[in-house]
C-alpha cells in the first residue's frame, strides 16, 4: 500500500487512518512546492494534481474523505466505522458537514490569502468566508458539547476528518469562540498515533 502525500495538506486525514490502523504502508511524497504534482506520472494517479492519493494494489483512490471510508471498511475490526446503520448515517452526515460547511470557507480564505497570485487575491472574500465558518462551527462546538467522539463512544474516522479541519480553522484564529472544539482538537492529536499538526507538517517542508 502507497500513501501519495505532502505533509501540510489533507493527506494528513489519511496518514492518520492509516497510523491508528497499523496498517504498514509507503510514504510517497509529493512536494507541491516543487510542482511534482503537475508531474505527468502523478497526474495520471490523480488528474485533478490533489493529494493525497491512495494505491492498494490495483486500487487507486484520490479524495482523503473516500480514502479514508475505504481504509475503514476493508478493516472493519477496528470499527471505524459503525457497523449501526444509523450510526453510520449519523457519520456520513458528519463527514459530509466538515467537508462541505467547515472545510469550504477555509479553503476560501486560504485562497485568497496565500494560494492565487496577490494580484487575484480578494480580501472581501476572506470576510464573508469567516462569517460563513462562525454559524456552522457552532453547529459543531453544540454537537460535540458532552461528546468525546463524533459519532457514537468510540473513535471514528469523522474524527480524524473533523479533527484535521478544526487544525486548519485554529491555524486561521477561527476557533476562538468554540471552546469546546478546541478542546476536543487538543485531545484528539494527544492520541499516540496522531500525525503531526499542520504547524509541524508546514515546519517540516520548510526545512
């Protein structure tokens, strides 16, 4: 098993499936600040130039949300998944909500505040993309308030996804008035096999 990843980006979400897994696997590192995923060999794993990208023999998987299902469903015994269909409901529901109203607006404001060239960037944008987090992450903070996990009593892989996401909203002084969320953050990356967090994994590429 190939992990196609660079340390900062969402391919954290899979590494740290893979990690509490136990699953061995290859760290294929492809420095996007190099421009290796415009690489032809790359692009034909993942023509859309994202990591991570997962290679499982002949499966070859791009998106970390899929990714990290699959790693979970082919090692059910680990039970990062709920075997309940309801509570499996309740994680793609989650799932869904983290990749959709907490993850969009901070790809906006990244964006716009480091990703297009400055001539393009739009500074409004980054406004109205906090206000569009605030509501949405207090929909999380009253979720998880007397939860330790997501979805049910025991770690899933909604955490590792979720867990990323709130990193990402810390890194961008977006969690201020959420402290259960930020609670929550801290205990999930205490976890023995918790990847790095993204400050790390950025201090680790800048060298």
């Amino acid at each position: 098993m190939k992990l196609f990843e660079f340390a900062p980006t969402r391919s954290i979400r899979a590494r740290w499936t893979l990690q509490e897994l136990g699953v061995e696997f290859e760290s294929v590192v492809v420095n996007l600040i190099a421009g290796e995923h415009h690489d032809a060999a790359f692009l034909r794993l993942n023509p859309a130039g994202r990591v991570p990208v997962l290679v499982d023999g002949d499966v070859v998987l791009t998106e970390s949300v899929a990714i990290v299902l699959y790693l979970a469903e082919k090692y059910p015994e680990k039970r990062f998944v709920p075997s309940d269909l309801v509570q499996r409901a309740q994680l793609y529901r989650w799932l869904l909500f983290a990749t959709t109203e907490l993850e969009q607006p901070l790809w906006r404001i990244s964006k716009h505040t480091a990703i297009y060239p400055r001539d393009r960037r739009l500074p409004a944008d980054v406004v109205l993309a906090r206000e569009d987090f605030a509501p949405m992450a207090q929909v999380m903070e009253q979720h998880m308030s007397g939860r330790q996990f997501v979805v049910g009593d025991s770690v899933s892989v909604a955490d590792f996804v979720l867990a990323y996401t709130l990193d990402w909203a810390n890194e961008v002084g977006l969690l201020a008035d959420c402290p259960q969320l930020r609670r929550y953050l801290e205990r999930m990356y205490q976890r023995p096999l918790a990847p790095p967090r993204i400050a790390a994994a950025f201090a680790s590429v800048k060298g």
